[in-house]
C-alpha cells in the first residue's frame, strides 16, 4: 500500500486513528480512495480487526468499487469480516441477525416503492376514499418522510392539521398492520428497526456498538434524520465516526436529506478533527471556476474551492436555442460530428436535465440520427410487470405471509380465482386475523365455497408448497426455473402473441442470468453473517439494487439522465440543458432554501464534466398549456460578463475576434472574414421592446427573442435599434 501517492490532506484523512473526524470531499478530490486507504490502513498498520470496521455508503455499486479496492489494497484474507453497504443493506443484515428481538423474522420481505404504492392504494380503498382526491404517491411520501423524521402513526394523528395530514393519518396505522401482517418491511423500515433494536435491546446496543469500533460514512451530507441518530447510536461508545462529504452536493431534501446534518457535525463533536479535500483530480480549472461562481452564491455552505492542476482546457460554451428541439439538434449534431471525427465515442457524451420530462426531444432526435443512447431512470427493471411478477413468486415462497406477493400472482397466469373468491379469502383472513395464503387452505373457509373454488385454491397452495420443498434442496437458478415452469408462467407470457410478448420473456429469461451470475458471484464470497438462504439473499439484493447500480460505463452509448441521478458520476463532456428559469430552478422552488438546493443542483451537473461543459437553453419551451416563452436561468448571471462562446459558433464557425476560440475541437472553428455586430445568444435592448437574447446574426439581419408576448422579432443590421445590454 503506497500512502505516496496521496495528497497531504489526503494523508492526513488516512493517518487519522481514533476520535471524530469530518472530511469535507470537494467533486472529484478522492474521497473513494481516503476511504478504502484508511480502512487498509486501520486494518494493516493498527492492527484493527475487519469485523470492527463498517463503511456505509449510499449505492450498491459505490459499495462493490470500494469493495474492489480494498481487495487491491489488501490481501483477501485480510479484509474478510469487513461490513461494507449501503444503510439500508447493513440495516438488512442486523434485523436477519438480531431482530426476533423486536418481533422482526429472519425472513422477512423488503417493500420496494412500487410494493408501498400498492399497500397504500389497497388501503385508500379500504377506508372509501378516491384517490383522484387524495393520490396514493402523494400518501406514500407524506409515510415516508414521517418515518424519515421517527414520527410514529400515533404521534402524526396527534399533529394532523388538515384533511390531507388526517387522511395521511388513517392510512399510515392501516399501512403499518398490512406490513406486520405480511412480515414485511418498506425501505425506512429497516433504518427505524435498528434503531428501535438499539434503542430498547441493552444487549444489542452493546453488541453492535463493540462490534462496530470504526465507523466510515460516505456521502455525509445526503443523511436523513433517521440514519443520522442511527449513526449516532452506533458510534456514541467509541466515538470514531469519520464522516466524509460535500455540502455544496447535497440534493436530495425531497428523500429526507438535510445538509445540516454535516454542517453541525462540529457542535455533535467539538473535539472533531476537519480536513478539507479541495485538489479536483476530475475537471478542467475552466469548469471548476464556473461551478465555484454558480455555488458560492449560496449562504449555507462551507468556505473552501475546488483546484486542479488542469489549467488548460475547452472554454465552456453558452447557447440559447429557438427552443427544445432546436436544444436537441445542435447537440445531436455536436455529438455526430465530434465522433464521426474519431475524438470522441458515444460514451463520451452525457446529456443532463432537470426533469425527467425533457428527455423528449433527445430521445426523438438521437432515433432520428441513429445515435445510440441510454436513458437513465426510465422504468427500471426490476419495476417492470414480469420481472415483479416473478420475484413475487419467490417471494411467497420465502415467505407464504406476503399477501401483497399473493395477490399480485395468485391469479396469474389465470387460475379460475377470480375477484369474487379473492374478496371471500380477504373477509375471512382479516376476521381471523391470519395471512391470505394461511385462509386459503383453512377447512373453514373452504366448506363455504364450491368445489370448483375449493379446489382451484387449494391446488394453487400445493403448488406453492411444492416449490418451496424444491428450493430447500436446489440452487436458485434451478428454482427459479422451476417457478418458471411449473407455474407456467414463462409459457404463458410467450403465448400472449403481442408485440411485446418476445421483450417481456427476454426480460423472465434475463432475470434468470441475473440469478445465475448472482449465484457465481456469492460462491467467491463470504458467507452472510445471517446465515441466510440464497434465495433471501437474492430477493434482499434485488430490492436495494438501484437503477444507478445497472449503468454500465462502458457501454458506447449517450447518457441521458436527470441531475438527481447523476451525482457520483462523470462524463469526458457534458452538455447541462434546460438553464431556464423555471427548470433551473424549478418553478417549485420558491423559498431561499429551495434555490439553495437549485443552485447546489446545478453545481452538481456541472462537475460531472471532465474536459468539456456546454450549457444550453431554450428561449420558448412547449408546456401543457401551449408553448411559452422561457428567461435564462438566474444561475448564469453569476457566470460575469465575458461572452462565451457557443453550440452555433463551434459547429458553424460563427466566432468573431471577440469571442475565444475553443481549443477543442480546433479545426471546427472559423473566423469569418467580415465580424458580426451581434452574437447568439448575447444579451440586446432594444429602446421599445425591452432586454432580448439574440437568436441568429447574419450578414443583413439579426433575429432577437424578447419575453412575454413580443416573442421573435428580426432587424436589419442597418441603422439598427439594437444595442448591447
């Protein structure tokens, strides 16, 4: 292990043994690789047994790269008996462990989002109320940022202050018995669970606590309350806490995120020893500088400044578009070219956006011009209705209590169980106060039915119980074949005869080689400490994965993706579009704090760029309404005076003597003879219509957009009206 090839701070963070330590980690300083250094070098120089290290991280994938580089760092012996996932993963594996102690069986199921959604619109029905008034997603959140904050049912409907607080109220008690009932846990579930374990369980406490002398956090400044006083519990007895993150990169408020959890780690631990990582080893000095002046603005934030040693690099580029289709063509056609050219490979390229909804026009675009791309939190796919359907059959054969797994599959492919028999089972299972799959076999309720019902109910539960004897004594590859076959499922999917019927049995079939490579991947492991079968590993592995975990960088493919989902990332070139305001920031962004939150997205976006940043917007945008007219982004004021040059000038070689010449690509720049007056994209006032932006300048003409209701407006260069804003 060689600590020379760190920085200082770096190798303060590393040297750093015992006690708290905040590292503030700038985009792209390291922060990766002060924390396996440190990990390797507690475990090799301190002699610090693995089993007393836990490094929580926020993806899968950030937790398998970390994994790998310790596996570098060390000798694989060395590091078995390290705890290293996400919250939700390491929270999986204590309840496995140590849960019957609040109640909580090992084999419980993890509710994914889609899994909370259907819970609470079954719910929604329960209590009569129309969800075209109260929306079950709105519901489900309300839940879900309740138990971000530890407010139990009981203390809610206590605060409950209007219709909507009251009916969240109603659900939330509701919500929480169909979990218990069907053993399951939805995703803060397993952050609250510990805490309560730690909380009430003097045992557990201790043990974990002991356990866990060293702890390591990532991404610090994305910690929810609940993870934060679960944090605390964990390292209150041997207090060292390293926590590593950025605040300038907190962008997850809407999950419960609060940045000022790693603003107050100072007062949490006075005696804290801070180290900034502020040496970028990503970007270009040209891009660092633009994204200082974007995310100084804001007002909570700590002092510090990203450098690099990268002095040089592609000036960053500013174009104002017609509007989004004309935003997605000059991209397309940059990106075209740059490869055509042999510079650049599809996976170069990311197209990054504020709202989902934008991916339109690229997505059209690229089809058009046959560029490769990847859409990036479209439907996952996992979320996709096959691959759920599957899992809920493993599912219910890890656990026959999941009612939700149950009625999602007990009728498909069909079995003459129809809607009817479905509401009996449900009557009588929550008048006894027993499962579904438990009613279904239960003589009493069988003697009320006919026997065509009786029977189809029946075989359905032999079914069940046939492949659950199967999976005790087979690989899960094997049973999920077995699923898949004596369900007939994977039949019956490929005789549907519709368009998407082959996609969706790629799909079934894919998901076995996803079993498959699971299989092999756990075999070079070690064990988990829960001792839990394979086939619980596997359905606790699929509902943590994320869609980020599945990117595959090497993928020759544009990259089109939402700014949340591209924190972690980088890219050779970015292209940041739809700088307008009321996308960035968004029109639902109104308090300080808010655009705080906007400012740091934005900031983000930009730092994901390696050697080259465009930033583009449009000057009209369609909307549900019709197309409207769009400002510039507020966030571009900060970027001074200098005109920038633009998409427009380095594809069409529009430059003028006052405008920089992008280094990269060269020889796409040229100087026209005779310099335009105006520029697109330069700020004009006209003497009657108002401040404009500048559109398209040629040789007789310049064509100006004005806000509101003025819109496009062209003038001859002759005598013309027009002066610089």
């Amino acid at each position: 292990m060689d600590l020379s090839t760190l920085n200082l701070e770096q190798l303060e963070a590393v040297l750093h043994k015992d006690g708290p330590l905040l590292v503030f980690a700038g985009a792209g300083s390291g922060k990766t690789r002060v924390i396996t250094y440190r990990i390797a070098h507690l475990i090799r120089e301190h002699g610090v047994p693995p089993r007393h290290i836990l490094a929580v991280t926020f993806t899968n994938k950030a937790a398998d790269e970390m994994k790998e580089r310790l596996n570098r760092l060390l000798d694989g012996r060395e590091a078995r008996g390290l705890w290293v996932g996400t919250f939700h993963a390491v929270c999986a594996r204590i309840l496995r462990e140590s849960g019957r102690a609040i109640d909580i069986p090992p084999n419980f199921v993890v509710y994914d989002d889609s899994d909370q959604l259907e819970v609470v619109r079954r719910v929604l029905i329960e209590l009569n109320i129309d969800e075209k008034q109260i929306g079950a997603r709105a519901v489900r959140n309300a839940i879900s940022r309740a138990k971000e904050r530890l407010i139990t049912p009981n203390a809610y409907r206590e605060t409950a202050s209007d219709y909507f607080e009251r009916v969240v109220a109603s659900v939330y008690e509701r919500y929480e018995t169909y979990l218990r009932a069907a053993h399951a846990l939805d995703f803060d579930d397993l952050i609250n669970k510990v805490i309560e374990l730690l909380e009430t369980q003097p045992h557990a406490r201790e043990r974990y606590q002991d356990q866990f002398r060293y702890i390591l956090v990532d991404e610090y400044q994305d910690v929810n309350y609940a993870q934060y006083v679960l944090t605390r519990l964990l390292a209150e007895k041997h207090r060292n806490l390293c926590v590593v993150g950025d605040d300038d990169q907190s962008i997850y408020a809407f999950r419960g995120a609060e940045v000022e959890l790693i603003l107050r780690f100072e007062k949490d631990f006075p005696d804290a020893k801070v180290i900034k990582l502020e040496r970028n080893y990503r970007s270009t000095q040209v891009i660092l500088d633009a994204a200082f002046k974007v995310v100084s603005e804001n007002r909570m934030r700590a002092p510090k400044r990203l450098w690099t040693e990268r002095q040089q690099g592609a000036p960053i580029t500013l174009t104002p578009a017609r509007d989004e289709e004309e935003e997605a063509r000059l991209i397309a056609d940059y990106i075209y070219r740059e490869v055509q050219r042999g510079r650049r490979r599809y996976g170069d390229f990311a197209v990054l956006y504020r709202t989902n909804a934008q991916s339109r026009a690229f997505e059209e675009r690229f089809m058009r011009e046959r560029i490769p791309y990847r859409l990036v939190g479209a439907l996952r796919f996992y979320d996709r209705k096959e691959v759920k359907d599957v899992l809920a059959y493993l599912r219910l054969l890890a656990n026959p209590d999941d009612s939700l797994s149950l009625l999602r599959i007990v009728n498909t492919p069909p079995r003459k169980i129809g809607q009817a028999t479905l509401k009996q089972v449900q009557t009588y299972a929550a008048e006894c106060g027993i499962s579904l799959y438990r009613a279904m076999y239960d003589p009493l309720l069988l003697q009320q039915l006919p026997a065509n019902t009786q029977n189809a109910l029946l075989s359905f539960v032999a079914l069940i119980e046939q492949l659950r004897e199967y999976a005790e004594t087979h690989t899960l590859t094997d049973t999920l074949k077995a699923v898949l076959h004596e369900t007939g499922y994977l039949a019956w999917v490929e005789q549907r005869g519709d368009p998407e019927a082959i996609d969706r049995a790629g799909n079934v079939r894919e998901l076995v080689n996803i079993a498959a490579r699971f299989e092999t991947r756990e075999a070079e492991q070690e064990p988990d400490a829960a001792e839990l079968s394979p086939l619980m590993r596997f359905l606790q592995y699929v509902s943590l994965v994320s869609d980020l975990d599945t990117l595959d960088e090497r993928e020759n493919q544009v990259v089109l993706m939402t700014l949340h989902a591209a924190k972690g990332l980088e890219f050779p070139v970015v292209f940041l579009a739809g700088l307008e305001q009321g996308l960035l920031p968004h029109a639902r962004s109104e308090e300080p704090r808010q655009i705080e939150e906007e400012r740091r997205l934005c900031y983000v976006g930009m730092t994901r760029a390696k050697d080259e940043l465009h930033l583009t917007y449009a000057l009209s945008r369609g909307a549900y309404e019709g197309r409207r007219t769009t400002l510039p982004s507020p966030f571009l004021r900060t970027l001074g005076d200098e005109p920038m040059p633009t998409l427009y000038q380095v594809l069409y070689g529009a430059a003028t003597p006052s405008t920089p010449k992008p280094s990269a690509p060269k020889q796409a720049v040229a100087r026209p003879a005779k310099p335009a007056p105006f520029l697109p994209g330069q700020r004009v006032r006209h003497p009657e219509l108002g401040t404009g932006i500048v559109v398209k300048s040629a040789e007789t003409v310049v064509t100006v957009m004005f806000p509101g209701g003025t819109g496009m407006r062209s003038f001859p260069l002759l005598n013309c009206p027009l002066e610089e804003a």
